[in-house]
C-alpha cells in the first residue's frame, strides 16, 4: 500500500495528492500534522528514502531559523527534533513497501509507484 505524508497546509504536498490521484492507484494518506509520525515509523521512513534525518528538514521553517540553524544534532536527536516539530519535514513523502522519496517535483513519485505500485 501506497502512503503519502500530507500537510494540507502546504501546496507541495498539496500537488503531490492530486498527482497520485491522477494515477487512479488506491493509497492512504497520512496526515502527519494532526496524528503526528512515531520515532520509529520515521526511522523506517528514513531507511526506505535512503536518507539522513538531517536531510528531509524544511530549512526555511521559521522554527529552524530560530532554533536550530547552526547548531549540530545526531541522527536520534534530529528524529526526535522532527517528531516533536512535524512542520520540519519535507513534504510530500510518499512511501511504498520497499524505497519512499520525497516528491518534489511530484513527478519523483513515478520512483515508488514504478518499484512498489
């Protein structure tokens, strides 16, 4: 099963939506701002995008030019930053069984749904 990682919030994430819905494939979105993501399904989400948590930060979120910019995390500490601050990750993500990517541009999307779909 397809997953897609939603801010409704954010017109990215928003496009990413409307692209997987254009496919016609069956999928659950997530919409991580109101049942925020667990330590652990972000760690598996990191392995499946192949990425650093470090990585997938929305560097222009005020809250990271406030408090974080500059200042150096661990991989556990930035989970935990994420976790305690969804607004820092990049949207949208969209997950399938086996590899996730961050889909900006949506068209990245095409990676999971070609792989997993």
């Amino acid at each position: 099963m397809i997953k897609i990682y939603h801010n409704s919030q954010c017109k990215k994430s928003r496009a990413g939506l409307e692209y997987l819905r254009g496919k016609g494939l069956d999928f659950e979105i997530v919409e991580y701002m109101k049942e925020p993501i667990s330590e652990g399904d972000l760690e598996k989400l990191l392995m499946k995008l192949n990425s650093k948590p470090e990585e997938i930060i929305r560097r222009q979120e005020e809250y990271f030019k406030k408090k974080l910019k500059g200042k150096k995390f661990n991989d556990h500490e930035w989970i935990k930053i994420i976790v305690q601050n969804p607004r820092l990750l990049k949207r949208p993500i969209v997950e399938a069984q086996y590899k996730a990517v961050w889909g900006d541009p949506v068209e990245r999307i095409e990676e999971v749904i070609k792989k997993d779909g």
